[in-house]
C-alpha cells in the first residue's frame, strides 16, 4: 500500500493555473488518450497495481489508470499546485472516481514511499531540463524494483503550420522566447531515453505519435491561446508590442480557416522500462 509522509516544497508554475489553463488542459485529455492507453497496454497495467501520476495537473492519466487497477489497486496523482490538485478532485468525484489519492508536492521531491509502486509515470511534466533529471532519479526511487517508470513528453521538431504564414512565424517565435526564458526546452521529448538510462533504468522502450489536424476558425492552435491567454509574457518577455499580437492573432486566426490549412503537432515521445531488479 502507498505510503503518504509530508508533502515537500513547490515551484510556481510558470504559465499558472487558472479556469482557462485548467479547461485547456482538460480538452487535451482527449486527444492524448489513445497515446497514453498504447503505453499503459505495452506495460500491462493490471487490477491491483499500485501506480502514481507525477504532474497529473486537473486529470491526466488518473481516469485511465483507475479504469485499468480497478478497486483493487491505488492510483496517486502529484502536481505542485494546489489549484491543479483541486480542480483534479473536482473532476473525479464528477466522474465517480473517488478513491483515487491526491498530493501536493513538486515531481523532483515526492513524499512518497520508496520501492512501492508498480508503475510511475509523467506526461508533460519535465519541460525544465534542468530539473529533469532529479524527477526521473526520484520517480525511479518510488518504483518496485521490476516495477516500471514511463515518461510522455512534446518535441517541437514537427511542430509546424502548412502553408506557413509570418502570423504564425512570430508568435511561434515570440513563445519560444517566453519558453526559453523560463529554462523550458523545445527538445525535451528526444531526451527522454537518455534520461531514463542516466537513471539506471533497464529494458527502456521508445515510441512516438504524431498528428496533423485541420483547426477551422473554432479551434485553439498553441500560439493563439499563448498570445490570448498568455499575452502578458508575449509581449514583457517575448517581445511583442500590444498591437503586433492583435495584428497575427487576428491573421493566423483567418489563414487557420482557410481550407487546407494544416497543423502539425508536436512529437510525443514515449520512453518506458524498468527499476532494476
């Protein structure tokens, strides 16, 4: 059984937890589902499995792996931000998922004990590579030894608009800096088999997903909800002027519903293996 001590300390989340990040975060959960639900097959999760998500943010994987443990098991979520912790509670008592545990506690430090889950695993949470590495050692200290540790993370390498547009090119340009200043990595998806062998992990997997969609006027592409929801940091840290953002928020919102306008989405590297024996 999973044991809870204290929780540790947090980081701010850089892009915050508010109602619009929070609901964006939850429409993501769809199409990240089939991905997720491949890598919990390779793995076999099973009924009376132990299994934790790190950064589960308002849901993550945390319905998914319920399903798969069943009333037998345990599922913890651990996110940083108490905002995120309860906006998980929230939706899993809609969903009638009660038992799964939630704790407030930054990935690199989690109050947890060692060598007692069956499976740890992360999506989206080790964009900041410099603390990576320390998540994925104290991800590996919570598995049973044979248990598994799973990591999903984003590649900007295909992130792309077709056919490109100079709207797109600056705002894109414009969160890159607004990434890079807050120490995240465009790349962080290739790394993850390496950081999974610096941590001593054995019988590592690799996959990857990719999708192209066409947004039409009603949906969200990243760089007009980044230069909507996030404008304070496009324009202090990413160097946009109030104007520049209405001008390309408004040009790539027409180019997106031009027929035929494509996106490509980033590159989701899977890496999973095992805590040695």
């Amino acid at each position: 059984m999973v044991q809870i001590k204290q929780p540790g300390s947090r980081a701010e989340y850089v892009f915050g937890a508010g109602e619009a990040e929070i609901a964006r975060l939850l429409e993501r959960t769809v199409s990240r589902r089939p991905p997720a639900e491949a890598l919990f097959d390779r793995i076999g999760v099973a009924p009376g499995w132990h299994v934790l998500d790190a950064g589960c943010g308002p849901l993550g994987v945390l319905d998914l792996l319920a399903e798969r443990v069943s009333g037998s098991g345990t599922v913890v979520g651990v996110d940083r931000e108490p905002t995120m912790i309860e906006a998980a509670r929230r939706v899993l008592d809609s969903r009638g998922l009660q038992r799964v545990r939630l704790v407030t506690a930054d990935i690199a430090q989690m109050p947890l004990a060692s060598k007692s889950l069956d499976l740890v695993h992360e999506r989206l949470a080790l964009v900041n590579l410099v603390e990576a590495p320390a998540a994925v050692t104290e991800m590996v200290r919570l598995a049973r030894p044979g248990g598994w540790v799973a990591l999903q993370e984003y590649d900007h390498v295909s992130l792309l608009c077709q056919p490109p547009h100079p709207a797109w090119d600056l705002l894109m340009a414009a969160w890159d800096r607004v990434r890079t200043a807050a120490a995240m990595d465009n790349t962080v998806g290739r790394h993850l088999h390496g950081l999974l062998r610096a941590a001593k992990v054995v019988d590592i997997e690799l996959a990857v997903h990719c999708s192209a969609s066409q947004p039409g006027p009603a949906r969200q592409a990243l760089p007009l909800y980044m230069a909507e929801v996030h404008r304070n940091r496009m324009t202090s840290v990413g160097g946009l002027t109030e104007a520049q953002v209405d001008v390309a928020v408004a040009e790539l919102r027409a180019h997106l519903a031009e027929p035929g306008t494509t996106v490509v989405s980033p590159m989701l590297f899977q890496a999973w293996g095992r805590r040695p024996r």
